[in-house]
C-alpha cells in the first residue's frame, strides 16, 4: 500500500499542469484534477490503497500513519509554501490543512463519477477526457471558491 500511494503521488506531482510557482489555489484546483486522473489511470494502485483501509485495526492503522506522510508531507510544502508567498493567511498548520485536503481529495473521484452518473468501476474504464466536462470543472471551481471564500455565509454579507 505504501508503494501503492508513494506512485499515485509521483504520478501527480509528474502531471504536467502542475506547478509550484503558481498561486496556491491555482496549484491546487491542478492537483484536483491530477489526482482524479492519477486514480482513474491507475485503478488497482487506486483499489489498494482504498482496500487498506479496511484491513484489521493495527494493520490499518499502521498503513494510514505511513500512507498520510507520504501524501501529508507533499501538501504540508505545498501549503507551507503557500503561506510564505502570501497566499494563504498566516498562522494555518499546513499539516492539518494538509489532512483535510488528503480527505477532500481521497473521495473526489468518486463524487465526481456519481455527478457523472457512472459507476467507480465504469470511471476507470473510460476515456478519462470525460474528465474535462463542464460539470467537473464546475466542481473543481466550486471547491477552490469555497475553500478560499469559507463556509461562513456571514461573511458575504
């Protein structure tokens, strides 16, 4: 499982539309977008590390402790650098946001399959362009305006 995820996270760090430099949020919608096509391009690597987490207790536990520092450590810099560029408020723990995103991003594809109407296992199957639809990209939109405007509707007003 650990060389399972330590792959689907080179994958998504090597997909060509990700940059560090840019904007945080930026960076982030791109990683999205990576990492829904990383599991789709790799189902059973994407099937192993979402099986783990059904092994017995100590063994799941042991997977997920590794498997978050693999991932966890990626977006912990990703957010870290976010902050020193400004784009992110300062004082955020960039290992906490880093395990919300880990979540967020954990069952996205499987969200987005089911606004798509298809199944999880029909999703690995097909052409993954289908990806690219208006509707998953208004999903992508969606999730940066909230993550960078709140939930907090008070705010808005």
């Amino acid at each position: 499982a650990e060389l399972a995820s330590q792959q689907l996270l080179e994958a998504r760090m090597n997909d060509g539309r990700h940059a560090q430099s840019e904007e945080f949020f930026s960076s982030l919608r791109h990683q999205m977008s990576a990492t829904v096509r990383v599991n789709l391009a790799h189902p059973l690597l994407s099937r192993l590390l979402r099986r783990s987490t059904q092994a017995p207790a100590p063994v799941r536990d042991a997977l997920a402790k590794r498997l978050s520092a693999t991932s966890g450590n990626y977006f912990a810099q990703m957010i870290q650098q976010g902050i020193e560029r400004g784009d992110l408020r300062p004082g955020l723990d960039p290992v906490l946001i880093s395990v919300m995103l880990s979540g967020l991003l954990s069952e996205l594809g499987n969200y987005i399959a089911a606004k798509l109407n298809l199944e999880p296992s029909e999703a690995a199957t097909m052409d993954i362009s289908i990806f690219d639809s208006p509707v998953v990209e208004q999903i992508y939109d969606t999730i940066i305006d909230i993550l960078r405007n709140g939930l907090d509707g008070r705010a808005l007003r």
